[in-house]
C-alpha cells in the first residue's frame, strides 16, 4: 500500500478564526493537507524558518508585519516557494486584469473553502513539476497597486539594483543606476529572479511617471519576449523578420492558442490584409470590430482621456482584441507618410490573453512598415 504525501501549508492572517476554520476546512477537503498558521509575517518567518513548507497562503493586511514585507522577505530567502496571496479590497475586474497579465497568485476574500483547496491542489501539483515558482515582482506590484499601499521597493537581480516609488498603490517613479522615470521602471520590470526589499514610506516627491502600472507590466512583457526572440534568432534573423511579408507577420499571431482569425484595417474599415482560422472570424467581423475601437477612440479623446489605443471585448465563447497603431497627429483619421492601422486578433479561448496583447503589440508597429499611407 502506497501511503499518500502530506502537504504543509501555511496560513497568514491576524484574524485567528478564519485560519482556524481554515486549517479545518481544508483538512477535510483533503487529509494529505496540513495546515500551520500564523498570525503576521513576523510569525510566518518564524515558521518558515523552522518547519517544511509546501506552499504559503497570506493575506496582505497584517500588524507587526503585513504581507508585502513577508512576500519580500520570501523573495530573497525562500524565492521558489509557492504563494497564493489573499485580499478582500479586490473586484472581479482586478482578478480577471491580473490574469490577463499571467499572474494567478491572487485570491479575492472571502474565500471559497472549496475553490481554495483546489487551487492549492492544483498549485502544488504543479510545483512538483516545477513550472510553479514563488512571488514574482509583476505580482508584487500589482498588489501593491490594488491595496493602495505607500512604499518604496528596491529590487535586485544579477547584481543589478533598482527603486521603484508608490504614493497609494500609484507608480510615481523609478531610478536605476543608467535612468529614472518610466525608461528605469520598464528596465526594472524586465528583471528575473528579482529579490526584493520594502520601505513603508514614499522617497519620491513628484510623479516622473504617466503611464499606468498595467501599460507598463504589458509594456515590460513585450520588451522582454523580444529579446527572447532574438536571443533565440539572432541579430539577423532579426533583421529578416523585419522584410518578412504582412502575411508571414500575421502568422506568428496564429500561433497563439485558440487563434480565431487576425485583420489588418483602415481607420475607415478599409480591410488591408487577412488570416483566417476556422473559428468563425470574417472580413465583416473585423470591420465591425474595427467600428467598436474607433467609437472607443472618439469617446476617450470626448472624456479627455486621451486617443484609445486598445479594445478588448470578452464573449461568452470568443475573445476580440483590437489595437491601433497611428504615427499621426490625428487619432482618427489617416495622414500622408504616416502609417496609421487597426489590427484585430480574435481568440477562441482566454489561456493566451496575456501573450497575445504582447504579441499584438509587437507585431503592430512592425505591420505599420507595410501600410504606410
């Protein structure tokens, strides 16, 4: 008889009757699962320190030591070890933002027993192969952000070192030893294997920084996909990926899982180039889509927000991602000598939500070299 392994979880949170209920709901979703608790990161250290752990399910909010400081902690001493990370000042919205961004350690209170367990399961079954790593600093930020936390996060990786500054959960500003402002958080971003320290104070006294956190994480995920591929191609390859064809560029996008079909268009719906898949994707569909981002466009410049330039509609069964690439002045309208295209992707599934905003907006601007007015 083949005796099943016990699995050791750590439970992090000041509220003593939600662990306890914890350790006993989880225990009999599965008797192989061990529960230890703490009540703050002080305790969760200890704890680590002394004992095998499996996997550490915390919440942010905490006296003594709150969850990002043990989350940073980890990062530096523990940097493999599994983390789910709990919060009760999420929306539907932010889980499904923070998906799409690949990151799938956050658990919005309270909390399903049932989901949780799976979850858990699933994690650790993952781990055990080792595609499952610990906190990461996409991760980090995004919380940081979402629980509107004021702190100063210095982040290091092969022997590189970086600062990033929020004022309640804003990005105001970034320094590396080479740039500031939004060029050092995109550099900063970029880094693997990142440990990471926290201060409880903001060292920065104006915002340097426009763009959102979540631009530049998608911003930072494109960069370095790129320099993957040339690092896997090579400078030359590089240079024939940039004369390939409209075509040969559309078909790196019908690599992605659960292509439906990809449309390049004019501002006007004009159609200029076309890859199909059998997912149901047409020219029509793409022109209607095409009209769903130009009305985004007008309303975001109305609101003063700005020229739009994304879409993503979410379906029942498909997924609709439309980016604009304009070199122009006029957000809506084409200008000579100036490349200004609609690319639409359509998706069958949400597993590669992440990569293909990536990937689209990588490929856009190497479109726009084709259909230059």
């Amino acid at each position: 008889m083949v005796m099943a392994m016990t699995l050791t979880v750590l439970a992090v949170d000041d509220e003593k009757t939600f662990t306890a209920s914890l350790a006993v709901g989880l225990r009999s979703f599965d008797s192989n699962l061990q529960v230890l608790t703490a009540d703050n990161g002080l305790e969760a250290i200890r704890v680590l320190e002394s004992k095998q752990v499996d996997l550490v399910l915390t919440d942010v909010r905490m006296p003594q030591m709150d969850g990002f400081e043990l989350l940073a902690h980890m990062s530096r001493h523990f940097p493999s070890l599994p983390v789910l990370v709990m919060t009760a000042f999420g929306t539907p919205e932010i889980e499904k933002q923070l998906a799409g961004l690949g990151v799938n350690q956050y658990i919005e209170k309270p909390v399903d027993l049932q989901a949780l367990a799976t979850r858990i399961m699933s994690v650790l079954a993952n781990g055990a192969s080792g595609n499952v790593r610990g906190i990461t600093l996409p991760t980090f930020v995004q919380m940081i952000e979402i629980e509107k936390k004021t702190c100063t996060v210095t982040v290091t990786a092969a022997g590189q070192m970086g600062r990033l500054y929020f004022d309640r959960g804003v990005l105001l500003d970034a320094m590396t030893e080479n740039a500031r402002g939004e060029e050092a958080a995109l550099t900063i971003l970029t880094w693997n294997g990142a440990a990471i320290q926290i201060q409880g104070d903001c060292r920065a006294t104006e915002r340097l920084i426009g763009a959102d956190l979540g631009r530049l994480l998608l911003e930072s995920f494109r960069r370095e996909d790129e320099r993957r591929r040339i690092r896997s191609e090579g400078p030359a390859n590089e240079k024939e990926r940039d004369n390939m064809s409209s075509q040969e560029k559309l078909k790196e996008l019908a690599s992605i899982s659960g292509f439906a079909g990809v449309g390049v268009y004019t501002p006007g719906g004009e159609t200029l180039d076309l890859l199909i898949s059998d997912g149901g994707f047409t020219k029509d569909i793409g022109v209607l889509a095409n009209n769903v981002l130009m009305n985004a466009q007008k309303a975001s410049l109305e609101m003063g927000a700005g020229r739009g330039q994304f879409v993503h509609v979410e379906g029942e069964k498909a997924h609709v991602l439309a980016r604009c690439c304009n070199e122009g002045t006029d957000p809506l309208k084409s200008q000579p000598g100036k490349a200004h295209i609609h690319v639409v992707l359509a998706l069958r599934s949400d597993e590669s939500i992440g990569l293909a905003k990536m990937r689209l907006n990588s490929i856009s601007v190497r479109l726009a070299e084709d259909f230059r007015m």
